[in-house]
C-alpha cells in the first residue's frame, strides 16, 4: 500500500481522492491546513505528498520549500505539486523549489495514480531488490557506474536506484535519481537540458529551468556527503555532463 498525505484545504477532493485512490492500493491521507500537513509528516512516514498550491497559510511553493531545505526526517519525500492553474511559471517554479512532479487541476484519477506510480517508481526497486537472493551480483554490477576524479568515488546503482559519493549514500527524490542516471549512461557527454527532461519525465515536458534547480540540490547533497570534486558539470550555453574515470 503506498501512503500519501495530501495537503489541500478542498475537504471535498480530498474525500472523494480517497474512495478512489484506495482501488489502486493507495491510502490518502488528508490536511487542509499546511500547519497541519507539517504535524503530519513529523508523525509519521508517507511516500508521497500531494501539494496544493492554493494554500490559504502558506502557499504550496513555500511548503515545498521548507519541506526540501529542512533538517527533518521528511525532507526527500517525494513531492507532486496541485495547481488549478496551467500557468508556464507556476510549473516551473513547483520543479525549481524542489516538487518532484505536478498535475492540473481538473485532473482524471489514472493520470494521479500515474504520476505517483512514476514518482514512486524508485521506493519500488529498493523493495523488489531487498527481497531478491543475492544470486545475481554479476547482473548487478553490471548496472552499476563508478566514476573517480581524483580520490574521489561517485557510484551510481541503477538497478537499486542508489547513488553513494566515496561509500556514503545520498537521501535523493526519484527525479534527482533520473537526472543522474541519465547523465551516467554517457560518462563525459554533454547533455541539453531538453535531452535531460525527456529522459526524466517523456517528451511532452518543455520546463528546461527545472533541471538547473536538480542540478543546484545534487551538487549539495554530494558536496554534504563529503565530495570534495564536483562530479557535475556545467557546459555554459550546452548543458550539463557527468564526468570522472569509468571504472570497470
């Protein structure tokens, strides 16, 4: 069962989400205030939050905010932003202060339950892979990239949708995950920020800004972990590529 905490002050939505996200094996549960939605997540585990923007306290831009820039327990949960608004600029804005995805008000139930499938597609592999006998450890470091620069070690698991700098694993969202996973599939290749978004989220994505925010919060958490190389690079005017020696 994958638990989601929606923050919306539409009790009505939120009653009705839940009659039907509960046929797809998903348990809503609901704060109408952002005050509320805070005392909630510091009780207790979700996978996902559903984030309304129209928040009357605070607005969901700022929740989002001080979700990602806490020191709490919570602060990688995946985030997918609720607005009532179509607006280029409100989209972006969600990417860039750390939601993982968004949906438009009106919205159909499948597309919802699609999105928090993608976004939780990652707390998935780490299930399925910890269940699994440890027979297959060729397969598994087949997937696996190892970059050096200097003394330092940047491990990406794709198959565990892991990423360790020198041995200390990172706390990422799926979207941070995607972001470095598409780059290391081509070790020294400089990327475009529309190449980037469509192996994150498909092809109809055009929010390019987003991926400069990715970029801001794996640099950090790397750097926080102890990496003392910026594994990450930017190509100004090109984009982005990952770089280091590929070890076999």
């Amino acid at each position: 069962m994958i638990e989601v905490l929606l923050i919306d002050d539409d009790v009505e939505l939120a009653e009705t989400m839940a009659e039907v996200l509960r046929e797809y094996s998903i348990e809503l549960h609901a704060a109408h205030t952002s005050e509320e939605g805070f005392r909630m997540l510091g009780e207790r585990d979700f996978d996902i939050v559903l984030l309304d923007v129209m928040l009357q306290q605070l607005n969901g831009f700022e929740v989002c905010r001080k979700i990602r820039y806490s020191n709490a327990h919570y602060k990688d949960v995946s985030i997918i932003m609720l607005t009532a608004r179509s607006d280029l600029t409100d989209m972006v804005v969600g990417l860039e202060t750390g939601a993982d995805d968004y949906v438009t008000k009106p919205f159909e139930p499948r597309e919802l339950v699609a999105r928090i499938n993608a976004v939780t597609r990652r707390l998935r592999q780490e299930s399925d892979i910890a269940l699994e006998p440890q027979a297959n450890t060729a397969a598994a470091q087949d997937d696996q990239r190892v970059l050096m620069m200097d003394d330092q070690t940047l491990l990406i698991d794709m198959q565990r949708a892991r990423i360790e700098v020198n041995g200390t694993r990172l706390s990422i969202t799926s979207m941070e995950f995607e972001l470095v996973s598409a780059l290391a599939e081509t070790p020294g290749e400089i990327m475009s920020r529309d190449a980037l978004l469509s192996k994150i989220h498909g092809v109809d994505v055009i929010y390019t800004r987003s991926i400069d925010a990715l970029i801001y919060r794996l640099r950090k958490k790397m750097k926080d972990a102890g990496a003392k190389t910026d594994f990450i690079r930017t190509i100004r005017g090109r984009g982005y590529s990952i770089v280091g020696r590929v070890v076999e």
